[in-house]
C-alpha cells in the first residue's frame, strides 16, 4: 500500500508550521480519511472540521497542495505520490486552530441580503410555478455552503475587501432571488452597492473550485452584472416602456 | 460583523502552496494575445494585399473609403489623410469595433486580467496590487459590453456578405479554397458572436418568468448552450480571423495560389 508524506499545518492565528506525517493509505482513501488517520495514530490533538464524508455538508474546506478543495471529495490516488502534500486550512477566514477556521464573515453577510418578496397568490390563493421558471435558480441551490469559491476570491483573499464586498456565495444567492418566479424585488442596485458587484473582475475561481459544479459566473454574477447594464441601456428602458414596469426596488 | 473582521488568518507567509504548473496558462494566454495583437497591427498598416477577387479580408471588412480596393457600399467615404501617416488604412477604421468587442468580452475579461494584468494570476496565487475591480474609470465601461455586442452583430452581418460574395468569381460562379476559408471564419465569428454572454442577457437571460414568455426561453436555452462554448469560439475564432487574412494576403502577394473546387 503506498505511502504518502502529508505536510499539515498546525497551529493558531498566533503561530503555526507545517509538520510532516508518513501515512500508509489504503485504495480509495480520500484526504479526510488521512487526516482522520493522522488523529487516530500519530496526533490526537489534530483539529479538523468534518461531518458527512460525502461532499454535501460542505465542512472539510482546505487547501490541498494549494488548492482549495474538499478533503472528503479528493481521493488520494489522484495526488503524485512521490512529493509531500500539502494541507492548510483555508486562508481567507480567521484561523481557531490547524484546519479549522471561522467562517461566520459568511453568515453575517448572509444577513444581509434582501429576502424573498412574493407577489400575491392566485385568485384560489395558491401560488404557481412551472419548472422552466425555476430550472434555472435551482442549480443556485446545489450550493453546500463550503465556502471554497468565497476562499478562493482574491477580492476577499487577497484585497481583505470584506466589508464592501458580499461574494460568489452571495451573488448567486442574490441572483437566485432575483430571477425567482415570484419575487417582486429588484435586487440590481443591492448588488451593486451593498454586494459590491462591481468589484468582481469574472476571473472564475470561484467556478472553478465548486465542488457543486455550479456554474457561478457565468450563470449567476454575469447575469447580475447584465441585470446591472439594463438599468443604463436605453434599449431596455423602451422595451420596458412597451411591457411594463420593472418590480419595485429592494 | 466587526469582531469577524478583526480576527486573524493563519499565519502562512508563502504566498500560495500550489505545486502545479500554474503559470502555463496566463503565459500562453500571453503569447498567443500578443501575437494577434502584433500580427493585426502589422496587417492593417499594410493598406494593401487585403483584396484578390473575389476575397476580401476580414480585417478590411467593411471596405468603406474611396481607396478601397473593394468597396463593401459601392460608394466610399473621403480618405482619412494624416500629416506623417499618410492615409489612414481602413482597416483602423473597422477594427475597433471587433476590437473593443473583445476586449470588453466577459471570458477575455478573465484571460486578461489573469495574464496581463495579474490580477490574479492563477486561483490561489497571491495578488498585491492595489485593486478597485470594474467600479472606476475606465473600467467601469467593462460594464457596456453589450454595446459592443450590437457592433459585433453587425460586423457578422457585414462578413457573412463578403462570404456570399466569395462565390462570385470574375468568370462566373465559383468555390474556391479561399471560400470555404471565409465560410469557416464567418461560422466561427458567428459562433463566438451568438455565444456571448450578453446576447444571452438581452434575448432571454432577462426574463423572471420563462413560462409567460415561450419564443425568449427557447433562444435562451439554445444560447446558452452556445454560450457553454464561448471561450472555444473565443480562440477558434480569433484564430480564423488572423489565418483568413493571412490566406488572402498570401494569394494576393502570389505566395500561394487559391485552388478552385467548382
């Protein structure tokens, strides 16, 4: 069975390094069924967030050789075996202790964005949908909630933008809203001033790191910056001019 | 809000862990921009070789001043004269429509801002520039692609034409290499035209309720299939459109001789 050199971190915000295990892996061991083996054998005190192993929890974000991805959905035999692998706890947030970070910056801007508004019911009283209306928002709502496109976004990693700027997570989470078939909200000028749309530059990190598949970009902030452009293109004020108005502000 | 801001991060100098070849991609997405770049800057000095019947350039499309040696309207606007440049080329009187297309263009967008500007260079990889996003002067007019987008279509409309009348041979009725050449640009320009993201947004994308508006979700849902491909069109077609020059300049030159099928 082959070996692996794992460098893990371990620490707090004050003060870490990365320590080295030699693990003996077993076929089909993903990442978090090494650090758990690392727990079990070599350091009980190794702190790591976990919960379903099934990449639906959205819990084991980390930083493998670099990358951020979930430690139950990165199965060992797709890392080279030869060179040490890397873990780290995902850098954007405030670190508790060695993998485990706290992530409550995204439940605080969560908080924030505007909620559904419905339009009123049908005359039997029952609202309808059909499901080309909701096709669209419902891959929004694969989304588990890791946080790695919000780590990964280097307006947030790198520029520490956090109050002036909501996220990926939040950008869909608001298109979502947006292009419901019942809202009556219009959620374009939150976006850009609250959610700070404008300071997204599209360099896709944050598609490219879902573990959901979910097409952030170009299915969510992309609408919503061209949702965005419409309130300035005078084409669409007329064609808005000859179908009626828009929906009342958030 | 504030306590959550006020934390630390883990303390790791390095400024990325990635041990991958993550550079290979913004340097080739380099040397591949600026060689178009370079290549159509050069072709459109040339003011010449742009034209042997029945092919007309892409670069030089549409011709529209009296030294053309195509006019696309039959008639041409006076000649652009400069003190030290002499003529203008038509060809700068064309290209910053297409251009600005793809610069403003969403998947170019993140090609450029990963390779040229850093920013950043590759996912996970340390960015240390000071940073405004698309909310300043001049890039805040990022947000206007779909202007450009209008443009586009109409330089699609224009090439398809040219394509028409690359079946027009002075002898008659006629398919030659250069023909299938401008068709294969043509389909490419189109592909990468009809795909793009706000084309998606004005012909369906805006709509919150598809089921009350049925002919916008059927275009929706076929360009966004399209649009699924928008970044091969992207490169396919930017390809085609310097190779499509390039062929014509060649035949025009006598490098090389167009072969006739019909």
């Amino acid at each position: 069975m082959p070996t692996y050199t794992m460098r893990v971190f371990r620490g707090d915000a004050r003060r870490g390094d990365f320590r080295e295990y030699h693990v003996e892996t077993a076929e089909g061991m993903v990442v978090l069924d090494v650090i758990h083996r690392i727990q079990a054998t070599q350091a009980h005190d190794l702190a790591c967030r976990w919960n379903c192993k099934a990449g639906k929890c959205g819990s084991c974000s980390a930083e493998i050789n670099g990358k951020p991805r979930l430690m139950c959905m990165t199965r060992m035999d797709t890392l080279a075996e030869g060179a040490p692998i890397t873990v780290a706890p995902i850098r954007t947030f405030p670190l508790i202790r060695d993998l485990v970070t706290d992530v409550s910056y995204n439940y605080e801007k969560a908080k924030t964005v505007p909620p559904l508004r419905l339009k009123p019911p049908d005359p039997d009283g029952r609202y309808r949908m059909m499901q080309e209306d909701i096709d669209r928002i419902q891959e929004f709502h694969k989304c588990i909630e890791c946080f790695l496109c919000q780590d990964v976004c280097h307006v947030i990693r790198d520029h520490d933008l956090k109050r002036q700027f909501a996220g990926p997570r939040f950008f869909i989470k608001i298109a979502a809203l947006d292009m419901h078939p019942l809202d009556t909200r219009n959620r374009t000028e939150f976006a850009a001033r609250e959610a700070g749309i404008g300071l997204c530059n599209i360099t896709t990190c944050c598609t490219e790191v879902c573990p959901e598949g979910i097409h952030i970009t170009d299915n969510g902030i992309i609408p919503m910056k061209e949702r965005r452009a419409d309130d300035y293109d005078p084409i669409v004020w007329l064609l808005r001019k000859f179908r009626g108005q828009r929906p009342e502000p958030a | 809000m504030s306590r959550v801001l006020s934390e630390r991060r883990p303390p790791i100098a390095a400024a990325h862990l990635r041990t991958d070849a993550w550079w290979a991609l913004p340097l080739a997405v380099v040397v591949v921009l600026s060689a178009f770049i370079v290549y159509s800057t050069w072709a459109a000095l040339q003011n010449a070789h742009y034209f042997v019947p029945p092919y007309l350039s892409p670069f030089y499309s549409p011709c529209i001043t009296e030294s053309c040696l195509h006019l696309s309207f039959g008639v041409g606007l006076a000649d652009f004269t400069f003190p030290v440049v002499g003529v203008l080329s038509p060809a700068f009187l064309i290209l910053w429509g297409p251009g600005l297309f793809r610069l403003t263009c969403y998947y170019y967008r993140k090609a450029y801002y990963r390779s040229f500007w850093l920013a950043p260079v590759a996912c996970a990889v340390r960015d240390v520039k000071s940073y405004t996003g698309e909310t300043r002067f001049p890039l805040f007019l990022q947000n206007f692609h779909r202007y450009t987008w209008y443009l586009a279509v109409f330089f699609v409309v224009m090439l398809t034409w040219d394509a028409i009348l690359a079946f027009r041979f002075p002898d008659g009725f006629g398919i030659g290499v250069g023909t299938l050449v401008m068709w294969v640009n043509v389909t490419l320009l189109a592909g990468y035209t009809f795909s793009c993201h706000s084309c998606r947004h004005v012909c369906g994308g805006h709509v919150d309720v598809f089921s009350e508006a049925e002919t916008r979700y059927k275009v929706w849902r076929f360009l966004t299939r399209l649009n699924e491909r928008h970044p091969m069109y992207a490169w396919l077609s930017l390809f085609s459109v310097g190779l499509t020059d390039l062929y014509i300049r060649l035949v025009s030159m006598g490098v090389i001789r167009d072969l006739r099928i019909l």
